[in-house]
C-alpha cells in the first residue's frame, strides 16, 4: 500500500504521512447540510468572527448503515476521511450504477463487497481481501458464513480471483464419494449403494461403508436448516474451484491422489498430514491437570478415548462402553463433551483408575505421553493422523460421515490396530 508524504508547510505536517488511498473529496450526491458561505459575516456583511471558512467540513455524508438490497455486487473505489465521526468511511459503486457510502470495514482495501442486511467480514486467504455483507443464518456449527461459503464462487469470478479447495477428508475418501455431479445429484439412494465400490474406482479397494455404519449415519445426521446439504456444498465448491488441497500424503496410497485427479478434471495436491505441534503453552490449566494424572500411570498402560465432538452418541451406546472400560480394569482416559453422557454412578466406579474429562483437550499433548499406549476413536482422519503421528495403537468405533472409509483404509494399510496390551482382550472377556 502506497504512502503519501506531507509537503512540510506547517509544523504538524513534519515528517507526516498518510496513507494514498485516503480521500478528502466527497461526492456531492452523498452528502448534505447547509453550506454556511457567510465566513463570519454578520447580516450587513461585516466580518464578525474572523478565520472562518467556507463550512466544506461541516457538511454530512449519508451512510448506509441498513444496506437493504441484496444479491447485488460492489467494489470499494476510496477510503476516505470523515470529518463527522472517527472511522473511515468507503465509497462503493455497485454493479447497479448506485453509489453508497459505508464504514471502512478494516483491514479491507480496495476490493469488492456484497450489498446485504448483516456486516459480517470473512477473510479471503491468499489475497489479503476482506467480504464484507455475508448474511447469517443459524446453524450447527454457528459460523455465519458455514453454510454460505461455496456462494462466494460468484464474488471471486466478478473479482477474477484464484480459489482453491482444502479438503479435510482422505483422497480415498473422496475417491468414494466420486466427482462433483455425483456429490450434488448422487444415484446412490439406498443404504446397500454405499456398501459397494463405485464403478468409476478402476482397481481393487475395499473401501466402503458396512450396512450399520450408514444406517447409523442416517439416524445421527439432522436435517440442514439452510435445506443444503453438505454433500452438495462439497460438490458446488470443488466443480468451481481452480484447485482442489487433501489432507494426504503422496506417500500413503497415491493411487487415489491420481484417480481424483481424474475424477475432478483439475489439479490435485496432497498437503501432507499437518501434524500438530505439542509445544506447551503458558497458562494451559486443563493440561496441567490432565499430565499430573498421566505422569502417575506406566508407560504405554493408558487407552485414551475420544470421540469427536460432533456425532451424538445414544445413551446405550454410551453406557456399553463405559461398561467395557470398567471391566477391561485397565487404566483409561475419557473425553466427552458434557457430564449428561457419564452413565450414573460410573465416575465413583472407576476412581482411582480412570479419569473423564467434560469439554475440550489437547488432544496432541495426550496421545504424545509416554503413559498412553493405545487410542480409543471415532476415526475421524485427522484424529488417526494424530494418533499415529506419535505411534499410538487405534481402536476403532466408527460413528458418523466417513470415519467407516478410514477404518478401511487404515486396516488395508496393515497398521497395528489391535489392544494396547494382550492382557486386555482377556480380562474384557
């Protein structure tokens, strides 16, 4: 960004500098108020109060602060200064041929924005833009541009702006579910649909769903508010896009790697597995409790149970596994989201023994001590890729969107996914 240096003319202007996109000349359409042209005239035009100028400072310019007309595009032209309040006000000129003035939503520069209700801002990565005007609506994960994103396709065409894809799932994962017209309009209707390899996977693979781990899927997923599902957000983003980041390793089954390529008809680029770094943080109070109980157990004695935080699990689901933990008589940490899913009476069970925690971990720190030995999960791909990033053994419990995939694809790899200890098995038993 440009920096416009004073011409020293007065003290207070020495060695200033403002920034060049800033203006001072307001549009004449946008602004109103009297313009008091006596310059300190009384009614007979002798001059009264002296130094008075022309009142150009004194005059309003309109905001927008409703911005009620939707769907329609703009870009800001100026960023200019406003002598009536202390923010800095944007000029917009909208697709339309309208003009408005609205509040300098920083850190934005000149870039486009959309006429709308809300004010929302969205960072838009690799250009340092900001969207601005995205509407909101509720949703489950109470982000307000979650169910929005895939129309930004709209704005970054008008824009002529790159975008690229971030897939969290495995390639094999996606491979599944196939290219982008089968994840907007899938002829898969049935629960055995998905319990088949799909017929544009050209070689053997077994992955695939199992009957209940789809049937359970359909009783946990709830109905989209928005009426979009996430299967068609997916399939709109990756056919618009430029493209496409997974979160895999060319390393660990690069077939799928070429066959998406195949299947989306544009670039395919693994990302690696993004490990986390498990360097301690100042004041993390919730480790600092959880490792004085780790620190106390044997080494690699420790089954560590973690289920996701999205998925809600049924109370019998629940009181089943809490039963096979008392009775393994191993030790174990649990992590759940709220004390409404310990079964009665189970924390004073397993004092001394167990551990359950309610909310969030760190998730990393706990798998990387040296008393966890073996990795209770729901399967989730970057939970696996945690677990197995630091040598921990899964468990698998697959519950919810395509953690019965990973547990295939993990299974065909021949990893060790079997008990921490073989002393486990029998005392279950």
């Amino acid at each position: 960004m440009a920096i416009h240096l004073y011409k020293t003319s007065t003290p207070s202007t020495r060695n200033g500098a403002v920034d060049s996109q800033v203006k001072s000349n307001p549009r004449n359409n946008l602004i109103y108020g009297q313009h008091h042209c006596g310059k300190g005239r009384n009614a007979r035009g002798i001059i009264t109060v002296r130094h008075r100028g022309g009142g150009h400072k004194r005059l309003y310019r309109k905001i927008d602060f409703r911005r009620n007309t939707k769907d329609i595009y703009g870009r800001i032209v100026t960023i200019e200064y406003d002598p009536n309040r202390n923010a800095y006000i944007c000029l917009i000129h909208y697709g339309d041929g309208e003009k408005r003035y609205i509040l300098h939503p920083r850190p934005s520069s000149v870039i486009a924005v959309h006429k709308d209700v809300c004010a929302y801002m969205v960072v838009v990565l690799c250009t340092e833009s900001v969207v601005c005007g995205l509407e909101s609506h509720t949703s489950r994960s109470n982000s307000p541009v979650a169910h929005h994103s895939f129309l930004l396709f709209e704005l970054v065409e008008y824009l002529d702006i790159c975008t690229d894809f971030f897939s969290i799932f495995s390639a094999a994962t996606l491979c599944f579910f196939g290219p982008p017209s089968s994840l907007i309009k899938d002829f898969r209707s049935t629960p055995e649909d998905f319990t088949r390899l799909p017929s544009w996977i050209p070689f053997q693979s077994n992955i695939a769903f199992r009957y209940h781990e789809i049937t359970w899927y359909g009783e946990k997923i709830e109905e989209d508010p928005t009426g979009v599902s996430d299967s068609i957000r997916f399939g709109y983003s990756i056919s618009q896009c430029d493209a496409v980041f997974v979160h895999s390793s060319p390393d660990f089954k690069p077939e799928y790697l070429g066959l998406l390529r195949d299947l989306y008809g544009k670039p395919v680029f693994p990302t690696g597995f993004l490990l986390t770094s498990t360097e301690d943080e100042v004041g993390d109070a919730t480790w600092v409790g959880i490792k004085k109980w780790l620190d106390k157990q044997r080494v690699s004695s420790v089954v560590y149970a973690a289920l996701g935080t999205e998925a809600s699990h049924r109370p019998a689901d629940l009181a089943e596994l809490a039963h096979g933990l008392e009775k393994s008589e191993v030790p174990f940490f649990w992590v759940l989201r709220n004390d409404s899913q310990i079964p009665e009476g189970f924390v004073e069970r397993i004092k001394g023994r167990g551990m359950v925690h309610n909310g969030w971990v760190p998730q990393v720190k706990i798998l990387s001590h040296d008393s966890v030995g073996g990795f209770l999960t729901h399967c989730g791909w970057n939970s696996l890729v945690e677990g197995l990033g630091v040598e921990r053994v899964p468990i698998f419990f697959p519950v919810l969107n395509e953690q019965g995939l990973n547990t295939r694809l993990i299974v065909k790899k021949s990893l060790r996914c079997h008990q921490v200890d073989t002393q486990i098995l029998k005392k279950s038993k």
